[in-house]
C-alpha cells in the first residue's frame, strides 16, 4: 500500500512501466501477485508526479481529499509504504 498525496503514481520493473494510479485522496492499494515469479529478484521503482494547485479534477474529490496548497502551487507528500503480505498461516505439529 503507498499513501501518498499527489497527481499520478507510476510503477516500474525493470524499466517497463507496470502499474499506474490517480490521486483519488486514499492508498493506493498494489497487488504484486500478478508479477511473480517473473518480477522476483528485480527492482520495483515508484515515479510520482506532484499535484498541481490548478488540477482540473480537484473539485471531483472529497474536500477531505484536497491538500491545502498555502503558498505552494503543488503538493508530493509519501505519507507511507507497506508491504501487507495477502496470505498468513501457522502450522503446528
């Protein structure tokens, strides 16, 4: 999961773009099950673009979504990254 505040997140292995996301003002929620095996053991890179203050789908969001620019003219804030595995056992014997 990346939470994030910004225009458009992109996500790249090995160069080739492979996942993509518009701000819509909540986590960004990223299934990597689908590159595995191929993707393991390489690199997985995040490119964001910030959000602009003139953003033609601002008033699409929520209020609560909508960053407060103050004297800036865009916002990138990475609020947090984490790796939530989809699958949990315990066995004992």
């Amino acid at each position: 999961m990346l939470d994030y505040t910004g225009d458009t997140a992109m996500g790249f292995i090995d160069g080739e773009l492979v996942l993509d996301e518009f701000y819509k003002g909540m986590p960004w929620q990223i299934g990597l099950r689908k590159f595995y095996p191929a993707a393991g053991g390489k690199e997985l890179v995040f490119y964001l673009r910030p959000l602009h203050k003139n953003a033609t789908f601002l008033p699409d969001l929520d209020p609560a979504d909508v960053p407060d620019f103050g004297k800036r003219d865009q916002v990138l804030e990475v609020k947090g990254l984490e790796f939530v595995p989809e699958y949990y056992c315990v066995i004992k014997y």
